[in-house]
C-alpha cells in the first residue's frame, strides 16, 4: 500500500500528508480501531476509511484525493 501512495504523480504527493500506522504497536492498533477497520490493506483520507482490503488503482486512489482536496 505505501508503494501505491508513493507512486502518486508529484502534483498529488505535494497536496497530502501521509501516515503509517504499524499494526504491532499500541498507537497502530488504536488507529486502526478508530477508522473501524477491519482488514488491511487500508487507506482512510481526512479520518475517512475509503480504501480496505484492496489496493486501489491510481486513477481511483487520485480521485479519491482530489475530490476530498476539493472539500477542504
């Protein structure tokens, strides 16, 4: 999953923050809970789960991004 975001074209990367949560630590784990997750792979944006259990293609993960860009 870090790779698909890592892989976002420039003009994408520069408009959002990225976390990752290790799933072996307390904080991880209380992340995970939080967003209601149930599997992984996971990719929430804003503190919205969107993506679970997949890896979403480019096109919809830059959707995903720039329709919630659009929000803020």
């Amino acid at each position: 999953m870090a790779q698909a975001v890592k892989a976002l074209p420039r003009e994408i990367q520069d408009i959002i923050q990225v976390y990752q949560w290790d799933l072996r630590t307390p904080e991880g784990i209380s992340r995970f809970l939080a967003l209601k997750a149930k599997s992984l792979p996971s990719i929430a944006l804003n503190g919205e789960l969107v993506f679970e259990a997949i890896i979403p293609p480019q096109e919809d993960l830059i959707a995903a991004i720039r329709e919630r860009f659009k929000r803020t």
